[in-house]
C-alpha cells in the first residue's frame, strides 16, 4: 500500500504493509510532489511488482457523508464512448490523423537503424 495522507499512513504502517512514505505529500500539493510517488507506482507496475495501481480515496459529498471511491489506474482500462455520442459513431479506420512530424519521421525516430 502506497499511502498519501496520515489517516492511511498510520493504519497500513501498524500492519507493516506500506510502500515509501509519501504522507508529506499534501504539505505543499503540487504537481513535483505528487510525481514522486506516481513514479514509483508506474515503476513497480511496470517492473512486475505490482499487478495493478488503483486509487483509493473518500469523495466528499457533504459534511456527514464520504464515499469511498476506487479507480483503476493501472492496467489502463479502455472505456465505452455512451451511445449517441458523435465519435461512437464513427469506424475506427475513418479518423484521419495528421502527424506532425510526418509518420515516416516518427517511426524512423521510434525504430533504430540497425
């Protein structure tokens, strides 16, 4: 469990199931300081050590209720365009795309000449 915020910090770290300490996080909330964790979950997801990063939180819904929320992170999960939106209706093969730089120039970057 990787916990940002004290609440699941000190829960989880009496159960010695904690991954780093990122509980400085909310300190000074900012895109650099929420990158090092993000980094270390992509890194253990990739690297085979987590099966899947999902973020659990509380929504605030009023004063006396909090529901709590789970997402997916990691594998991404592709999600259903609802019916009747513009883009459900089109085919896949009749987007057309323009690439700047051209395709050629892409892949010739991405794949290295061997």
């Amino acid at each position: 469990v990787m916990a940002i915020g004290k609440k699941a910090h000190d829960y989880y770290g009496r159960r010695n199931m904690l991954v780093g300490n990122y509980t400085h996080v909310f300190a000074k909330l900012s895109f650099d300081t929420v990158r090092e964790a993000a980094e270390e979950a992509m890194r253990g997801f990739t690297e085979g050590t987590y099966d899947e990063v999902v973020m659990v939180y509380n929504e605030f819904k009023n004063v006396a209720t909090q529901v709590v929320q789970a997402e997916q992170l990691l594998p991404l999960v592709p999600t259903e365009v609802p019916a009747g939106t513009p883009s459900a209706n089109v085919p896949d093969n009749s987007i057309d795309y323009i690439f700047e730089p051209s395709k050629e120039d892409i892949i010739k970057t991405l794949i290295p000449q061997s």
